[in-house]
C-alpha cells in the first residue's frame, strides 16, 4: 500500500510537534525545578515561604509559572506578599527568568537599632534573575518598584539620651512616594578570597521620591543613583561574628558613584567606607557639587548652621565654586568624611547618624 505525501508529511509533522512538546515540558519542569530549589534553600536558612500551587504556561516559545497567595517572612523580621508572582523565560535562555507581580506587593520590616519600622507597598513590580543553571544559583538579581510607597515609624530617641546626641533613626518618620525604584544585586560565580576581590555589587536608581520639604531644596529628591563593590567574601549574616573577620581582613565598600539632584543641588560624589575598632562606619571620599548654596540654606534652617556660620560659607562657595567650560552652574569638589556619627562634606556636617546594632 502506498503511503501518501500528505499523509507521511502530517505524521512527520505530529511526530516533531509530540517531541517538542515533551521536551519543552521537560524544560518547564527543569526551570521549577531550579526555583523550588532556592526556595527549599531559603527555607532552610529559616524564612517561611508558602504559596499555592504553581501553574506552567508560556508553550511554545517560553515558559512560565505562576504562583498565587505569596508570602514569605524572613528570620530578620523581613515580611513580603503579592497576590501573584509570575516567573517566565525564552526557552533559548532559561537562566533569564522574568519577574512579573501585575497587582505589587506588600513589605514590611521590624525596628531594629537605629532603623525604624518600615512598610513598602508598590502598585506595579517586577524584576529579573540571572540564574547559574548547573547550580540553579542566582548570579544577579533585579528588582523594579512602579509608584511605591515607603512609611518610616517615628522611632523614640534612646531614654535619658543628651539633647545634643546622634539621631535616634536613619529614616525620619513619615511617608515617601516614589515614582521608580530599581535595585540591582550582582555576585560573582567564584566569590573572592581576599579583600581584594568583589564579593557583590549594588546599583540602586531612584527616580522622583518625595522626601520632607527642605527650603531652597524643596519636596521632590529627583534621581539618585548608587553603584557600589563590597570587597572580600561578603558575611554571611549582619553580626558580631560574621562583620568582625571581613572587617579585620581589610573588607571595605567602595561607592563608585553616588549621583543626586535634589532640586538646584546636584552632586556627584565617590568614597571609601569600612568599620572602626567599633564595627561603626567611618570612610572618606570626593564629592563635586553645583547649587550648594541651596544645602547651606537648608542646614542653616534645620540648625546645624548657627549664627554667622551659614554667611561664611556662602562666602566660601562664591569664593572656590568654579564655572564649568559648557557654562554650567559653577562647581565645587570637597572632601567627604564619615566618622563619630558624622557626615560631612567639606567643613560642612550635613547629616548625623547612630549606631549600627549588630545582632
């Protein structure tokens, strides 16, 4: 009997299409596979994650799965939730997982030291993770905020502490909208064995956060962005026993750039940062700014100018500030310095901060 054309070119047809389903199912399972095992990983460092049971999608060109009711909590105090979480890859590229949370996400973390309570809500997320797929390891990972929110608690200062001691909190109390926020964390597939070497980098962009009006400086802190190295193996966990050896080692963080236009100021500034004896920050740095008159203003009015202070350092700006050859607003590069609860750039103290407790 004679097998027609049509025929043999529609079972070779079912035949191909039969065998890439089945891998592409094998493929799907695979990437489950390699997200339940950082999630069996998490839980076995102490943070609970309960979710319903995920569903597989995306045939044929990718593969997705989706997850409702997501919540986890951390050992730290670290409380996270989103209605749905959708994970999603090309086929061709498995280790490029897409992070899609259509309807935000919810956080919240404890008072600890000098950090208040904190509570973030975003209105759209997502993100990215760069997986090392022998090992189902993230390699980077990234995380995008639409139109977010985060409310600082007011955070008593310490009972019988002296009028003129650090602030009690990194974050003054109240609530900051925010437009955009991405932070990206990267590690490297070996981590390093000495100082020398980056054990994981930052980069952080903020755009358009409302912040407590400042004079001159006014509501809205336009772009901040960070990039910053923490050089040597990182510690395992934020305490005593796991800072002191990366410290004593010659650990450091390196800001390589640190970039803010808060209305007329604009700064672009890099340091160096480690831990004193104390395991308290202490770095130094350069700092280039336009538009400094504007944070004399505001540290004049907020007191940490006092009496003719404030005139001579305006005197001071028109004095060194240089004009830029494009006829930009005139610059001027000072030295930073942290140390003893203080920041200061130039002679100016621009911003006290308590100490870190480390667990």
């Amino acid at each position: 009997m004679r097998v027609r054309p049509l025929t043999l070119v529609l079972f070779l047809v079912l035949v191909l299409v039969t065998g890439y389903a089945v891998w592409w199912h094998r493929m799907a399972t695979r990437l489950l596979g390699l997200l339940e095992h950082n999630t069996e990983l998490a839980r076995a460092a102490g943070a609970s994650i309960t979710y319903q049971p995920p569903t597989l999608g995306g045939f044929p060109l990718g593969i997705s799965i989706t997850a409702t009711d997501v919540k986890v909590a951390k050992p730290d105090g670290l409380s996270w939730s989103a209605e749905t979480v959708k994970a999603s890859a090309p086929i061709w590229r498995l280790d490029q997982v897409v992070l899609t949370l259509a309807k935000g996400g919810h956080a919240t973390l404890p008072h600890e030291g000098g950090r208040p309570a904190l509570e973030a809500t975003a209105t759209i997320a997502g993100g990215r993770v760069t997986l090392d797929l022998p090992t189902g390891t993230p390699r980077s990972v990234q995380v995008n905020l639409n139109h977010a929110t985060l409310v600082a608690a007011a955070l008593p200062a310490p009972e019988g502490a002296p009028a003129d001691a650090p602030p009690a909190s990194l974050v003054p109390a109240g609530s900051y909208p925010i437009e955009n926020l991405s932070v990206t964390v990267e590690r490297p597939l070996t981590p390093p064995t000495d100082h020398t070497g980056t054990g994981l980098a930052l980069h952080v962009d903020v755009t358009n956060m409302t912040v407590p009006p400042v004079r001159s400086l006014g509501t809205t802190v336009q772009r901040l962005i960070l990039a910053a190295r923490v050089q040597g193996p990182v510690p395992a966990a934020p305490t005593v026993d796991a800072v002191t050896p990366w410290s004593k080692d010659g650990g450091t963080v390196e800001v390589d750039s640190l970039k803010l236009d808060w209305g007329d100021l604009h700064m672009g500034a890099n340091a160096t940062l480690a831990l004193d004896a104390n395991l308290q920050p202490q770095g130094s740095g350069t700092a280039e700014l336009s538009g400094l008159d504007n944070l004399v203003d505001a540290l004049h009015d907020g007191g940490s100018l006092r009496g003719n202070a404030a005139t001579w350092a305006h005197l001071g700006v028109a004095l060194l500030a240089k004009p830029k050859a494009n006829g930009g607003a005139p610059t001027l590069k000072l030295p930073i310095t942290m140390q003893d609860h203080k920041l200061q750039v130039g002679p100016l103290t621009v911003a006290h901060y308590p100490d870190i407790a480390w667990r």
